[in-house]
C-alpha cells in the first residue's frame, strides 16, 4: 500500500481542479466522469459546473481517505502522457498551470505524467519560479506578442528548434509587410532595411542622421540576416533538423526577436510614414 500523503488545504484542492476542469483547455465533463468513476471515486455534484464538480469530488474523497494520494491518482490518470498523443502542447499547458499550485505542497508533474516530489514553495512568487516555463518567462519579460503569436503551439510541444525557425519566420513576414517587399533571406532583409546607394532604406529605425545611427540601422540589418542562417533556412541543411536547441537558447532566441520586433514599431517607411501597428 503507498505511503499516505498529507491531505491538502481547500484551497490546493480547489486550484487544480480549477485547472482540469478549466474552460477551454480542461477535461471535458465526459472525461471527468470517467475518470472519477475508473478510479472508484464518489461524483457528490454531477451537475454542476466542471470545476465546482471536480472540486467536491477531491474534497469528498480526500475527507474519507485523510489522505490526499487519489486526488494524486487522479492528476496521474488524467496526465497520462498518451491522452495528449494528438496535442502534445495541451499536456505542457496542464502540467505548467497544476505545477505552480502544486509547488506548495511540493509535488509536480513530470514530463511523464507522474507525480514527483518537487521545491516546495511558500509564497506565490517561490511558486512561480519554480514552475515557471519558457512560455511564463516570456509573458514575465513582457515579450512581444508577435513572439507568442507565431511559435506559441511549438513553445508548448517543446519543439524548439522549430520554435525559433516560426519566430524568426516572424520577422520576415513583417518586413515584407512593413516594406513592401518581396522576397525572402538576406535579400529581403537588403531590400527593406539597407542603405543602399541613396543612404535611404525602405525602413528607417532611427532618424539616420549620425554615422551611430546609420551603423544602428545596419547592425539590426546584420542581426536579423544572422537569425535567419541559424534558424530561418534548416530546410536547406536537413542536419540541423536534428540540432538540439536548450531551453536556455530557446529563450535567448525568442527575446531576440523580441528586440526585433520592438525596433520595427517605431520604424518608419521611406514615404515618411510609422510601421508601428500598436504591437505592445
């Protein structure tokens, strides 16, 4: 027989139902009475809302055992990697929101569904931190929204070298739309950002009247053509398919295009007119 696990607090209980049976993203009120009935467990408000249903069942239960190891039967069933086959991203949505609640009684969920003793926390920030994911550490950075827009559903997959190739799609698609101008890579980057001959770019992020301002201009110019050989043409180099991208680099790529981003909207096309669209 496992080891009972302290019963947890009202409101632990109630947060990670909240969580499961969440709106959009929770078990479906199908799925959670198969569930409760799989694992043996009492059903007290069948027709009430998902979350005020899901609740009551965690409290009646935990109330007769004393003990809080079904409710953690319950997250591991419900966890179970091969339910999220087709949305592997909806696994990484779950696991992150019952991480931060769970960090306070010290559990959390795996990256195989289990649960597993973690930090504990003791205060809301501690809890963050330590469920916090790159898609948290994003929104705590206030990144762009255009960086979440494009590569939100590979963020969550953990497909990360795909996620740095959609977020740095990003930036080309908004020079050709800013610019426009056609085409793709280095030259597209040439055709919206350069000098060129006239000392004139289709896009201008600064006023361009001092040599540190025009050198500010190339610079961006170069920085996003180097975005672009590391992650934006893999196709033409199957091998880097198969690079492993850190969580670390994930980040440090996706605040780059951050950056990008915020440069272009204060740009200003070469009819005199602002490329800033209100992106944040």
């Amino acid at each position: 027989m496992a080891k009972p696990n302290p019963p947890w607090s009202y409101g632990i209980l109630k947060s990670v139902a909240a969580v499961l049976a969440e709106t959009e993203n929770g078990l479906t009120g199908g799925e959670i009475g198969d569930l409760l009935a799989r694992l043996n467990m009492s059903d007290p408000l069948p027709n009430a809302t998902k979350r005020d249903r899901l609740t009551e069942a965690f409290v009646a239960r935990q109330n007769r055992d004393q003990n809080s190891n079904r409710i953690i039967t319950f997250i591991v069933a419900a966890m179970e990697p091969v339910r999220y086959r087709d949305r592997p991203e909806l696994f990484t949505l779950r696991q992150d929101s019952l991480n931060e609640h769970m960090a306070f009684v010290g559990l959390r969920v795996n990256d195989k569904g289990q649960v597993a003793r973690g930090a504990r926390a003791q205060t809301l920030d501690e809890a963050t931190r330590i469920a916090t994911s790159i898609r948290d550490e994003l929104q705590r950075r206030n990144a762009h929204p255009e960086v979440l827009r494009y590569c939100s559903i590979e963020v969550l997959k953990k497909a990360h070298f795909h996620a740095c190739l959609e977020a740095t799609k990003s930036i080309f698609d908004r020079l050709r739309a800013d610019a426009g101008a056609q085409g793709d890579g280095a030259a597209l980057v040439d055709a919206a950002l350069a000098l060129g001959k006239t000392g004139v770019p289709a896009l201008a992020i600064n006023s361009l009247g001092t040599q540190t301002e025009r050198d500010e201009q190339t610079g961006l110019a170069n920085l996003i053509k180097g975005l672009g050989g590391l992650y934006r043409n893999p196709t033409a180099h199957d091998p880097r398919l198969k690079r492993s991208v850190s969580d670390y680099e994930l980040l440090e790529v996706l605040t780059m295009v951050s950056m990008v981003h915020r440069r272009l909207d204060g740009a200003r096309s070469a009819c005199g007119g602002s490329s800033d669209r209100g992106r944040g």
